[in-house]
C-alpha cells in the first residue's frame, strides 16, 4: 500500500535563509505522525509546501498520490485535507454553526455540521459569534474546519497549544478516535508529552534536515542506550567497588558523584542492575534514592537539537 | 467532545457529483449569501457604506439646493450633477476602497488562507465579492436618488443604461480594489494607500467640484473615475444613452486590474 505522504530530498529557500534543507520521511495510511523540531527547524515551511501554499526549490513530494505543487491537483487535494493552522482565521461576525455550514458548502461530500460541531466540544456554542469565543474555543472551531471536508489526511499544526489540560486530553482522544476511524494525521508540537501520546512515529528536524525518526519510544535509540540507573553511594564505598564499572567497562560507561549520588549509564540496565543489587545485599548495603530512568522524549530531542549539533545521520532510522 | 468518530472517505479516486454549471452556480450564490451575512453583521462597514453616501448628498443639498441649472455645473441643477457623482463616489467606496481594505485586512487575519485551504476555487471568492459588490451599489445609488428627489431631481429614465455602467464599473473597480490589496502587504498601511491614490483622483475627476481646466480634464478623462462620474451623469440627468467610449475606458482599467490581481494576489499572510 503507497504511502499517504512520501517527501523526499525536500529543499526550500527564502533569500539566503536556507529553510529546509534536505527533508525526507513518509506518513503511512492510517498513521499520526508528528514533525519535531525547534522553532526555524523547518517544520512549517514542510507542512506548507505540503499543503500547496509554497512552492518546493527542489525534491519530491507526494499526497494523497498528487503533487501539491501542481495546480491542477490542488481542488482535488483540498477536497481530501484538512488542515488546522496556527495563523488561519474565520470571519469575527459570524455564529459558530455558520462558519462550519460555510465551510461545509464548500466540499463535495461534507461530514454533518451537527456532528462536527460534537466533535469539536462545540455544542451549545453553536450561536455564539465567532468574535466572543475564548482562545481555546477558537482552536476548537478550527478543529471542527478542519474536520467538516471529511478529510482522509488532516495536518494539525500545534493542536493543543493554549488548551487547559482537560481540554488537551480530550483533543487527544478525538485525534486517537480520528485515527481508529481511518483518518490520517500529520501534526507538529512543542509538547513531548503530546508526541509520546499521540504519534507512531516522530521525524525529529533540525537546521532544515531530518536528524532523528522513528517511534517515540525509540527515537535516537533511547529504548536501547543510556538507560540511566542512579542511586546513593554506600558509606565507605567508592565508585571503584562497585560491581558494574569494575567487571564491565563496557557497560557502564560512567560513574560520577555529587553529593554521594552515583550515576550508572548503561546499554544493559538487566545485568547492570542484577550485578549491583546483588552486591548490594550480600554486602548489607542499601543503594539509597536508587532509580532507574531512560531518557525521555525531551533529553533526546534537546539533545539532537542542541544548537551547532551536527546532524547524525547514523541515527535515522526511517 | 467525543470519540465516536465516523470513517472518514476511503483512499482513492471519490466519486462525488461531477462540478457541472448548475453545482458552481449553487457554490456562488453560497458564497454570496455568507458573504452578505459578514457584511451586514458588521455595523461598521454597513453604516460606512451607506449612511456616508446619504448624508453626502444632504450636505450638497443644503449648501446647493437652490443652484438650477448653471454652466458652472455644466448646464445642469447643482444636484442633478452631485447626485451621479455622489452614486458614482458610492460605488468607488464600495468596490474600490472598502474592498482593498477588507482583503488586506482579511489576508492579515488568516482569513484568505482559511478560505485557501478548502476546495472553495479562487473565482468563485472573487465573483462572491463582485456580487456582494453590485448588490451593495444598488441599493446605494437607490438610497442617493430618493434623497435626490427630495431635493428635486427627478428620477432617472435610462435604467438600463444606468446597470450597464454600474455592473462594468463594480466589476473594474472591484478589479483594481483587488489590484491594490494585493500590492500593499501590510493591513495597516491598506486604508491609506487606497484613500490616497483615490482622493485626487476624485478631485480631478470633478467629484467634489466641476472641473474647467481642459488640461486635468484631458488627463482624467485617460483615468478611471472621470469617466464613470460622465458614463452615469449621462443617463442620470441628461437622458442620453451608454457613452460607450467612457465604458471602453473604465474596462481597460478594470482589465489592469484584472491582470494586477491575477498576476500578485497572495492569500497567505507571509510572503514567500
């Protein structure tokens, strides 16, 4: 089965400023995808030349089997894509059910305005102008826009920005239900929380290049390194007792101290772990404030963005 | 909000009703009628558009009522010139400056690229705007000449001559409105660059006052507003037909514009 998106060698300049530079990833049908990135990683400028409203210098790009910088594909494509944009807007002096029955007239085969409006978490505001909303239900109406097409790939440009957290976790169940339902998403977030929940795959940009992709849970190989198992230092022990640095230098690959607390980083936190409880108990000791963490979400991305970082290309795992 | 999510349309080629005549007609006159429900809703933009005119003409009514006909007014009642050039001012307003300012305004807001991102094609916004146009300067040049009566100028008899000059200058001035929003990339500069090349053009052209300098005449009769006042002035108070040779001037212009909005429209708000 093709892909509902396909980019590759993607390439886009404004001036001197090289937005994106070498951008490549697919989104499968079905699947929510979230593009990561820093601000000026090139992740809008992406999303736009996806969406038809920028022209690509150079690359392929691929949606829903149209070229979006073709125009004569761009009516077909608009039928079949939704999109809720940061900086799109609706006309103030209109109700709430009159911007979607706008919109609705719009497409070929619309879903119910009624129904979106629920989907939404609109219902009761439906008479409400445009103009009164709060920001959050704003974001709502653009939600229900970007649904009312019946779209089969819907881009969500940062969601949940501005959302409470109730209002977060129930935009997270709609996207999931969209999702079970068939729908396609390709979103962008700041917010690893959101990536972690939502996506089945991240594509990490940086400088105008992909740096990292692959599931949450794996991206940069977090699942596999540098699980970090930290913990008090005895009383009257040194870092050189211990098991994991004196049998495997391999394994554990540093061990400092501050204020007693030892860190282990280990590729094999098993056996690492297994070794040091084990000495542990046999000697008496208690391995006091001992936690046993991956790095998250956030520690990768800040670290694969870091500013100067060089791209990695090792890391990507497409 | 809840999780019941119906099945959005299956991948591959949809097989909705084929875009004939009859479904963009019905796209148009949706769009017309959200396009009017913007409008009136918005108490500023409905009274500019139509209280202005209309105390415009009371004005000149109370300073020239008791003028009959005169050569200064080029053998013509005071009012019976104001009242075409006031219909012809209202219709500038309309098409021309309030377009310009509300597409840069909505261009700013996000508004045009919302509207981008559907299937909604680009001719039919813009034929939407014409026609919320049209409307609009009929039911002012209706208003300016009821008033107009009040003050004795008697009703217009070349009607049809009358819409022929209104909808080709709607339609040209709507073209060049369209020209100016898509030149001016910030909303905030948008009402005074309008306003600015519109109010001498409308000083010349003998809005305010008659003009007998054969020179500024001879140079605003090659510009579009002089022969839209004449091409009104004609059937409105001196019962002649179209003057076709003002109409081909106003379509040229209106055809400049055409070519200025087609070619530098942008709906995004950021430039490339």
């Amino acid at each position: 089965m093709p892909n509902a998106v396909e980019v590759s060698g993607l390439r886009k300049s404004y001036g001197q400023v090289h937005a994106v530079r070498d951008v490549g990833f697919t989104v499968g049908y079905g699947e929510i995808v979230a593009l990561l990135g820093p601000n000026g990683a090139g992740k809008t400028t992406t999303l736009e030349i996806l969406e038809g409203f920028r022209t690509r210098d150079d690359g392929t790009a691929e949606v829903l089997g149209y070229d979006p910088g073709e125009r004569s594909s761009a009516r077909e494509l608009r039928e079949r894509t939704g999109l809720v944009l940061q900086d799109v807007a609706v006309e103030p002096y209109l109700t709430v059910r009159e911007t979607i029955a706008r919109a609705a007239g719009y497409y070929r085969a619309p879903r119910g305005v009624t129904e979106v409006t629920g989907l939404a978490g609109l219902t009761g505001l439906e008479r409400r102008k445009v103009r009164s909303l709060s920001g959050g239900q704003k974001r709502r109406l653009d939600l229900a826009l970007g649904l009312i097409g019946n779209p089969a790939l819907l881009y969500l440009d940062e969601p949940t920005t501005g959302f409470d957290p109730a209002a977060r976790r129930d935009a997270w169940q709609l996207v999931r239900g969209l999702r079970a339902a068939g729908m396609t998403i390709l979103l962008t977030t700041h917010d690893m929380d959101e990536a972690q929940a939502l996506a089945d795959r991240v594509v990490l940009l940086s400088g105008g290049v992909v740096v990292a992709a692959g599931e949450p849970a794996a991206l940069g190989g977090r699942d596999a390194e540098r699980t970090r198992i930290s913990f008090r230092l005895p009383a009257g022990c040194t870092a050189a007792d211990l098991p994991v640095s004196a049998h495997s230098a391999n394994s554990a690959n540093s061990a400092n101290s501050a204020n007693g607390m030892v860190v282990v980083e280990t590729g094999t936190p098993t056996q690492a772990l297994h070794r040091l409880t084990d000495w542990a108990i046999r000697r008496g000791h208690v391995l006091a404030g001992l936690t046993v963490e991956r790095p998250s979400l956030e520690d990768v991305y800040l670290e694969l963005t870091r500013a100067g970082a060089p791209p990695a290309p090792e890391r990507i795992m497409r | 909000m809840t999780t019941a999510v119906a099945a959005p349309r299956r991948a591959g080629r949809p097989a909705g009703p084929p875009a004939g005549s009859r479904s963009n007609l019905r796209l148009l006159a949706h769009q017309v009628r959200y396009e009017q429900l913007s409008f009136w809703r918005n108490p500023q933009s409905a009274v500019f558009t139509f209280i202005f005119p209309v105390v415009f003409v009371v004005i000149m009514g109370a300073l020239f009522g008791g003028i009959g006909k005169s050569s200064y007014f080029g053998g013509l009642s005071a009012l019976q010139y104001y009242v075409p050039t006031i219909a012809a001012l209202s219709v500038l307003g309309s098409c021309y400056g309030q377009l310009a300012v509300a597409l840069a305004a909505r261009r700013q807001a996000g508004i045009l690229k919302r509207v981008r991102a559907t299937p909604l094609p680009a001719w039919a916004y813009f034929a939407g705007l014409l026609a919320h146009c049209v409307l609009v300067s009929v039911i002012d040049i209706a208003l300016i000449v009821v008033v107009g009566r009040l003050y004795g100028v008697p009703f217009p008899s070349h009607w049809l001559a009358i819409m022929l000059t209104l909808v080709l200058g709607a339609a040209s001035f709507c073209a060049l409105g369209v020209a100016v929003a898509s030149v001016i990339s910030n909303a905030e500069a948008a009402p005074a660059v309008a306003q600015l090349v519109l109010f001498p053009l409308m000083f010349i052209s003998g809005t305010y006052l008659p003009i007998h300098s054969a020179l500024l005449n001879g140079v605003s009769g090659w510009l579009p507003v002089r022969p839209f006042n004449e091409a009104l002035t004609g059937p409105f108070a001196q019962h002649a037909g179209a003057d076709w040779r003002d109409l081909a001037v106003l379509a040229a212009w209106g055809a400049v514009g055409a070519v200025v909005a087609v070619r530098r429209f942008r709906w995004d708000p950021r430039p490339e």
